[in-house]
C-alpha cells in the first residue's frame, strides 16, 4: 500500500497593497512635476479641435460672445434689466459656467477618452487631470476676453476689487481638479455615470443664476436662500463680484473653501483605493 504524498502549495508571496496614502500623493506629485507633458497635451487638445480652420481657437472666443450677446438682449428684455447692467452679468457667468460645465463633463470620460494613451504611455493618473484642467483654464482665458470687451463697449470702471479674481480662479482650478478626479474614476467604473450627469447639468444650468439674477426671487417674493443652496452660484459669485466691482460676500468664499476641502477628500480617498484599477477598467 503506498502512501499517499500530499504536495503543499508554496506560500503566495506577499502582496504589496497599492492602497496607500503614499502612493496616492506620489501619483499627484509625479504628476504635477511633469508639467511639460501635460501643458502641452491641454493645448494640443485644442489646436486638434480647431485644425485647418483660419483663425483657430479664436472661433471659442466668437461662439461664446455671439450666445452671450443674444442671451444678453433677450433676457435684459424679459427680465426689464438695463442691458449696461446685465450684459456684464450675464457675460462672467457664462464664462464661469463654461470652465465649470467642462471640467464636471469632460471630467467623467477623463480616464475613458484617454484608454490608448493609459496603455501605450504609463503615467500618473494625475497627469491626466491636469491636461483636462489645464485645457479647460485655456478656454477659459480665450473667453475672458469677452469680459474685457464688455468692459470697453459699456466704459465700465474696474474696482480694486478685482484683485480678488486671482484667488479665485486659483480656487475654481482647484475645484475642477478634485471634480474630475473623483467623477473620472467613479465613472470609469460605472460608465453610466457620463450621460447621468450630462443630463442633470442641462438641468443645473437653468437652476444656476447665469442668465437671470438671483435677486428676482426675492422680487417675485420668494427667497434667495433658495438660489444659495445651489453650490455652483457660491462659485460663480466669488469670481463675479470682484469683476464687476461688487462687494465681497465672505460666505460665498467660506462655501467653496469648505466644499474645495472635502472634495479633495474624498477625491484622495478614492484614488486611494482605486488608484491601480483604473487602468483595468478602462
């Protein structure tokens, strides 16, 4: 009778975890040290877009002051404003909301746009983000331009104010960051997320005082706490009101302060955990 040999399986060896804060910094870190691979990806992305035309990206400048004058008269009309008045409004707003709506959207699809150069080119997850918002700051300043030809055509005076726009950009930057990080792998993983929350921002815009200004509900005798508890209206505010040479509202910059914080949270919190099955998902 032969004895029967069992045959023990080696130990499995030890697997290092890739859920560490530390890697999760390092990813930003190495990230944000390749500057010249992401700066210069953002603007590709934009000379792609607007190949063989004659005058380029300036056809984002065009598009966007054609809407925001339209707009502008239509809704000065409806709303009985003073188009002096509400054209400048209007005008930081949209410009606003387009920096905003493209890092919310482009944000979903940030890693799945990006499926080819993931696998052909090993980067840090990071680099990714910084060429979305990096791209988004450039459509961002070609826009600005409208501010200032508002400023020419209706000879409005700029308040010192207006030093408080850098500040702010620095935090609407840092928003968009944390937004596409977070949205970019939640949805890579789930890849209803993207047309879910194009929908819902179509609905957001409306809801969002760009167009109209807040101040109408309290006329109409409603309240504009109701427009406050929008997050996105603290966003636009802390950049227009130095624009337009309004006074401060220390709240609107407290709000986004404390939402750019626990996003950012959150954000490291699920690169964290997520970080190496990105490129998976994918």
């Amino acid at each position: 009778m032969q004895a029967t040999s069992t045959v023990e399986k080696p130990p499995a060896p030890p697997e290092s975890s890739s859920r560490t804060w530390r890697k999760a910094f390092n990813d930003i870190a190495a990230g944000t040290q390749q500057r010249q691979l992401w700066a210069h990806l953002g603007w590709q992305d934009i000379k792609q877009r607007y190949r063989r035309s004659v005058i380029g990206p300036l056809w984002i400048t065009i598009s966007m002051g054609m809407t925001v004058t339209a707009l502008g008269i239509l809704y000065s009309n409806l709303f009985g404003k003073n188009l002096g008045e509400h054209l400048p409004y209007l005008a930081v707003g949209f410009i606003m909301w387009g920096f905003i709506s493209g890092c919310i959207t482009d944000g979903t699809e940030v890693f799945i746009q990006n499926e080819g150069l993931m696998k052909q080119l090993p980067a840090p997850l990071s680099v990714h983000i910084l060429r979305l918002v990096w791209r988004q700051t450039l459509l961002f300043a070609h826009n600005l331009v409208i501010y200032f030809v508002v400023l020419a055509i209706f000879l409005m005076p700029i308040s010192w104010t207006v030093v408080m726009a850098i500040p702010a950009i620095v935090l609407m930057m840092a928003s968009g960051a944390w937004v596409a990080l977070l949205f970019g792998i939640v949805a890579t993983r789930f890849r209803d997320i993207p047309p879910v929350v194009g929908s819902l921002m179509q609905l957001i815009f409306f809801m969002t005082p760009i167009v109209w200004d807040a101040e109408i509900l309290e006329q109409k005798g409603g309240s504009m706490f109701i427009a406050k508890l929008n997050p996105l209206y603290h966003y636009i505010e802390i950049l227009r009101d130095p624009l337009l040479g309004e006074d401060i509202v220390l709240t609107n910059w407290i709000v986004v302060g404390a939402i750019t914080i626990v996003g950012w949270a959150l954000a490291l919190l699920v690169l964290r955990n997520y970080r190496a099955r990105v490129t998976y998902w994918v």
